[in-house]
C-alpha cells in the first residue's frame, strides 16, 4: 500500500481546487486539475476549462515550459518533478491529444493520480503508458473526492445514466404550494439565486408538463441572477463559456404547444425536448416511462440532471429510484393543511419500504433552511 506524505495530501487537495474551477463548464468532460511540484514548489498548475480545450496537464505543463524558456528552470531537473492529477491522464485522442504522452514527452519523474478513469478509452491505459516510459506512478490519494468531485461525468459512464438531483422548494410543514395552485414566492431571493448556481452545474433541467402549464417557466440559466461566487468561478475560465442545459419535459398527454416560454424561446442555445407517447416508450398506463427518459437523455450524453418538477413527476421518480439527490429549501412559513404536498409517493404499510435521506449538508441561505440530501432506497 503506497504511503503518501502530508505534502502529497497538500498537493492533491490543491489540485482538487483547481478542478473544481471548471464546475460550470467543464462537463460532459470530467473536471481535472494538475499541479506540477519541484523541490516541494509548484512550477506549474491548471485545470480543465471546457471540452475541446486543453486539459488540466497541458495547461499545467506550459507553466512549466515558460519557466524552462525564461531559463529559470533546465531540462535536467524535470525528472525530479511531480505531477499531482486528480483523473487519470488520458491516453487517447480526442479533441485534444493524449495527456499520458505530454507527461512523458516533458520526462516528468513521478505522477501521482487520486483515481483511474473508467472510461472505456482511459480505463488505465494512461497508467500502463506512464509506467512503461519508467515513470514512477502512485494511484489512490484523495481518490474518494476526487470521485465526489465527478460523480455526474462516473454516473454516465459507470452506470449509463445521469447523476440525477431534484429540487424542492418548501414550506416547513412540508407544502410547495397553496390549494389553487399558487406557489410565488415560498422561497426568498437568496435561495432562488442558489438554485440558479445548480442549474448552471447540469447539463439538462427536467420537468413535468403539469408544472408547465402552471408556472409557464422558462428554465434556463438567468446568468444576471447568479451567485457572485458562480460568477468567480465563470471568470476564472477565461477560455470557457457557459452552455445553456438541455430543457426537457415528461408530457405524457401531449399538453406541451408553442404558447409556453419553453417551447416559444427554444433555440441553439438554449433546447428544449418534449418527452410524449410519440417519441419514448409508455408504460401500461399510457405514461412516458420515466426509465426510458434517462436513457434518451444519456444517449444524448446527458450526464446530470437537475428536477424542478410538481409532487407527481418527483414521487414517480423516487418511486422508481431515480433520483440520486434531493436539495430542499425549507422557508420559515406555514402554508397549512389544505396546501399541495412536495411529494406524492404510494402509500407505505411497512417501515421497511421507507425511502431515507441521508442528510450531507444543512445551511442557511438568507432566511431559508438548505438541506442537501443522498437518497437511500429501501433493499430489495
């Protein structure tokens, strides 16, 4: 088992901050960040920006080799370098050309990467080329983050479906909505902007055609609501830009027209797919089977989706265990009895057939409670 020092922890941690820089622009790409250290000092770092633009070792590595053109760095010493990768170096070319060869061309003693890329051009053919160019290579530190960090790029590619997060916007008696249908505003302006960063981070935002004709929404990224520390971290790629999600709507009765913003306003830029009986599989009911959804929208390289949806669509989607994650803003109000439920799930008659949150992070955003949430279905 590799040993690895309070520097290497150091280094790996920083590299999993530069990673994380690319939250908004990087996907369907994974985020990667390199930090490249000689003598205990960084001589070069970067991360990946959007896809079709260099990765995290190349940009790390042309720090490195400006250092080695002002002179302030020769040749000889590179072998004593080490690359901290928070992702396999790929060994394939794609849009760019393989991270594995520039690490080797550049004679970069030791590389230490936090975890192996699954995906089926990497799958450790970036190790086995780094060890066999007789570069010392150490896997496994900070592994456990870094797959954290990159579970919606690991869910496509591990489990052929998107990381699937739903989001509900509560009272704390647990209502989203008055009896006739009113729910402007439960939350307050600081958690809306919130949910604005989450749409930012997702390739795609679904909903249901009954929330449609309700609230008529637009769904997109309003990038002049966004949080100031979303809008540091767009800034922070200069290279990179913003990519509107995929809208998509489950419309199972066909209700979904141009008179509705998200059909009215689709363009390049910003698309929007209807789901009906006419283009996915049905179930018994005559209803868009929810499972086939996921795989059209994974076939479409959807990595992550984001539910902003009624009672109905996220019950059938928990009861179908599809959604992964669920971030709930809990407003201080009653809305009362006679108010709309957040979820509608079938009735349980046993304990042992509950759905469990377990709950990762709680805050305050402005005067709403923020619950992030794993979901845990019942076994079997």
């Amino acid at each position: 088992m590799t040993t690895f020092s309070a520097f290497d922890h150091a280094m790996m941690a920083r590299a999993l901050r530069l990673a994380q820089k690319g939250r908004y622009t990087a996907a369907p790409n994974p985020m990667v960040g390199c930090v490249i250290t000689l003598d205990n000092k960084v001589i070069g770092e970067g991360h990946h920006q959007q896809a079709g633009t260099a990765h995290a070792e190349v940009n790390a590595l042309s720090q490195v080799d400006d250092l080695l053109t002002q002179g302030k760095l020769d040749v000889d010493q590179l072998k004593y370098t080490t690359a901290y990768v928070t992702l396999e170096p790929c060994s394939h070319t794609g849009r760019t050309g393989p991270c594995a060869d520039a690490l080797i061309d550049r004679q970069i003693g030791r590389v230490v990467i936090a975890m192996q890329d699954p995906f089926s051009e990497v799958a450790g053919r970036g190790i086995a080329k780094l060890t066999h160019a007789n570069i010392q290579v150490e896997v496994g530190l900070l592994a456990d983050e870094s797959a954290a960090l990159n579970r919606h790029f690991l869910s496509l590619v591990e489990r052929r479906r998107p990381f699937v997060t739903a989001k509900l916007a509560t009272s704390l008696d647990g209502k989203i909505a008055l009896n006739n249908g009113v729910s402007q505003w439960i939350t307050g302006p600081e958690a809306r902007r919130d949910v604005q960063g989450h749409r930012a981070q997702h390739m795609c935002i679904l909903t249901g055609s009954q929330t449609v004709i309700a609230d008529d929404p637009q769904l997109n990224v309003r990038l002049d609501e966004l949080p100031d520390a979303v809008q540091q971290t767009l800034a922070s790629n200069p290279l990179a830009h913003l990519t509107q999600p995929l809208r998509a709507v489950v419309d199972s009765n066909r209700q979904i027209n141009e008179q509705y913003q998200i059909l009215r306003d689709a363009h390049p830029n910003a698309p929007t797919h209807i789901f009906t009986p006419d283009n996915v599989t049905i179930t018994t009911a005559g209803k868009c089977d929810l499972v086939a959804v996921l795989d059209a929208l994974a076939e479409q390289g959807m990595n992550s989706v984001w539910v902003e949806a009624g009672a109905g669509l996220v019950g059938a989607m928990l009861e179908a265990r599809l959604i992964d994650e669920l971030i709930i803003y809990q407003a201080p109000l009653l809305l009362g009895g006679a108010a709309k439920d957040a979820i509608n799930i079938a009735q349980l008659t046993q304990m042992n057939q509950r759905i469990e949150l377990d709950i990762v992070d709680t805050r305050t955003v402005g005067q709403d409670i923020k619950h992030t949430c794993h979901v845990i279905y019942p076994k079997g």
